[in-house]
C-alpha cells in the first residue's frame, strides 16, 4: 500500500505539471473553450460552475429542439417520398394489369396479323407471277390500241414495238403449250395471239399497199415505215410476194409513162435532153438511146430495190430471186413500146450494114441485162 508521502508526491507532480503546462499550445482545450466562449459568454469572470452547467444543458437542449425540428423535416420529406413510391408503384401496378390485359386482348389480333401478313406475301407472290405472266403472254392496252390502226390510214413506230412484242408473245405462249398441252388457258391465249397476228400482218399489208400507191414519181424516197414493213412482213411469204407485186406494179406504172414522156417530150430534170423519137431517122442512135434509159433505169430500180429490201435478213436465200422477179416485172412495161419501135427500125432499114450494126447493139444489151 502506497505511503502518505508517495500520494503527495504524486500530487505534487501532477499539479506541477497543470501549473507548468502551456494550455494555449493544447487544440482540444482551446476548442471547447473557445465553444464555451461564443456560446456561453465563459469570459465573464462572474460565471458560476451552476450557471456554466445550465448555460451547457440549456445549449444541449436546444441543439436537440434543432435537431429534433431538423429530423421532423427530413421525415416529413421521407413520408412523401415514401407516398410518392407509392403512388408510382400503385400506377406501376395498374400499367401492369392494364398492358397484360391489353396484350390479352392484342394476343388474337397480333395473330390475325400474321395471317394477313402470310396471305399479303402470297398475294404478292401471286401478283409478280401474274404480272410476269402477262408481260409474257399477253399484250398491254398501250400496244392493243397501237395494233388496232387502219393500215390505210398508214401505221406508226409504235405499231410495230407491239408488233415485235406480240410476235415474241406468241413464241412463249408456243414454247409454253408444247411443254403444258393440257393448259387451256394457254391454249385460248395462242387462239387469240393468233388472231392478232393474222390481223396485224393484214394491217401491214394494207399499209404497204398505201405506201405503193405513192411510189410512181421519178425521184422516189423510201419512207423508213415502208422499209420496216417490208422486213417485218416477210415471215409471211405469201403476203410478201404480194407486197412486191403491189410495189412492181407501182413501179412499172411510172416507167411506163417516164419511158413515153422520154420518147415523145425529152427529159423535164433540166439536163434539156430532146425526146428520142427526134432521133428515129437514125436506127443505131435511136435504139442505142432507148437501151441506154432503159438500162439506167433499171439499175436505179435494182438500187431503190436493194435499199427497200435490206432488211428482209431471214429470205437472204431467195432475196437475189425476188429482187430478179421484180426487176423482171418492172421491165415489162418497156417491152411493148421497145418491141415496136425496134421491129419498125428493122422494117424500114434496107441497108445490111446498118441492120448488121443494129443485131450487134442488139446482142450486146442482150448481155449487158443479163
């Protein structure tokens, strides 16, 4: 047990110490002194240890009515937080209910949708077939109507695009019958197609026939329309053969009355050439001039003829033949008139020698037409 002596030397030291210590230089006393100063007015002497426990308790009082109000506040805000959650989750609940029973009620829809999705999609498919089918098989109204012309009145470019366009349909719809025989529908496409063709050569024909009439004048232009109607028209042969005598018979006409105007007026193209019968005292110039127009003649009609036909590719076998044809029926029209005035030549001219020069001339255009 500790002496009396080492109780007050403990004291003593200790007490040193508080006498000794620098309380100014100590952070923790000079905080709570300086709290007790500003809120307790501690610098007044006269303050008691009673007054400074009241003046602390009074302080700690209402710190814990600020924080008591405080804490109410942060309640108050927390409840209506709280509500607010609440209505939220009310209104979350009830979007709930209502999407599920809206996704209940759109269940059926959504899958009539799908339906008619389906049934869009096969509509669609069955539209592109139909669509493809007819842009194959059949003729649109535009090229109906352009086919319908009156070959007298003549036919235009778009005649013949629908012309091309029903000449390949009716190739498909061929092609396609041969390997579905049994298709009826098909069947009464090509009965029709048929028909339209048939029609529509007959057209071209009228139309050929029209453009003929116009071609007994001496310096003739192609229309480019009857060159095409040429080329198009020989897939029929027989319509072709007579589109040609039509196109002859034009011809002959005209150098029929170009051959009497030569020989009784001259030539009317300004190169002031006397008429040839001026010249029928003189045999061998006489004949000479009449074979000499003659010649030029033809050989203008072989050029006018080779330009019409040059594009009638698919009768490249026979198309020398045709073109000799009616070259040959052109000629005719000279042969009555010719024949006459070469018999009368012959007849009247005692002179051998003369007759002699006349069977050489004759003989050399014998070879020349050949």
């Amino acid at each position: 047990m500790p002496s009396l002596n080492e109780n007050n030397s403990n004291n003593n030291t200790r007490l040193d110490l508080l006498l000794n210590a620098r309380l100014d230089e100590n952070e923790s006393f000079m905080e709570a002194f300086n709290y007790l100063n500003e809120n307790l007015n501690v610098g007044n002497a006269n303050v008691t240890e009673q007054a400074l426990r009241m003046a602390v308790e009074d302080r700690e009082l209402a710190l814990n009515q600020q924080y008591l109000e405080q804490f109410e506040n942060i309640n108050s805000q927390i409840q209506s937080f709280v509500g607010k959650i609440r209505n939220m989750n009310t209104i979350c609940h009830e979007m709930t209910n209502r999407i599920q029973m809206n996704k209940e009620k759109t269940q059926e829809l959504l899958k009539k949708t799908a339906i008619l999705q389906n049934e869009k999609k096969e509509l669609e498919m069955k539209q592109t077939y139909l669509s493809d089918f007819f842009a194959k098989y059949l003729l649109t109204e535009e090229e109906e109507k352009a086919l319908s012309l009156d070959g007298k009145n003549g036919i235009n470019d778009s005649f013949f695009k629908a012309f091309n366009h029903l000449i390949e349909v009716n190739s498909n719809v061929t092609e396609r019958i041969a390997i579905e025989p049994e298709n009826f529908a098909l069947t009464e496409i090509s009965q029709l197609l048929s028909d339209k063709l048939e029609a529509s050569y007959n057209t071209l024909y009228l139309s050929i026939q029209n453009e003929c009439r116009l071609l007994n004048v001496e310096f003739l232009d192609l229309k480019p329309i009857l060159i095409q109607s040429f080329e198009h028209i020989q897939t029929k042969p027989e319509l072709f053969l007579k589109a040609l005598e039509d196109y002859s018979y034009a011809r002959k006409s005209f150098l029929v009355r170009a051959f009497i105007e030569i020989l009784t007026k001259g030539n009317k193209s300004g190169t002031s050439q006397k008429p040839i019968e001026q010249l029928s005292t003189d045999p061998i110039r006489y004949v000479n001039e009449m074979f000499s127009w003659i010649q030029s003649s033809i050989l203008n009609e072989k050029e006018i003829l080779e330009n019409l036909l040059r594009g009638c590719h698919k009768m490249a076998e026979t198309i020398t033949e045709q073109t000799l044809s009616v070259l040959s029926s052109i000629s005719e029209a000279f042969c009555q008139p010719l024949r006459l005035r070469v018999e009368q030549c012959i007849t009247r001219e005692g002179n051998c020698i003369v007759l002699y020069r006349l069977s050489n001339l004759l003989l050399y255009f014998v070879d020349t037409f050949k």
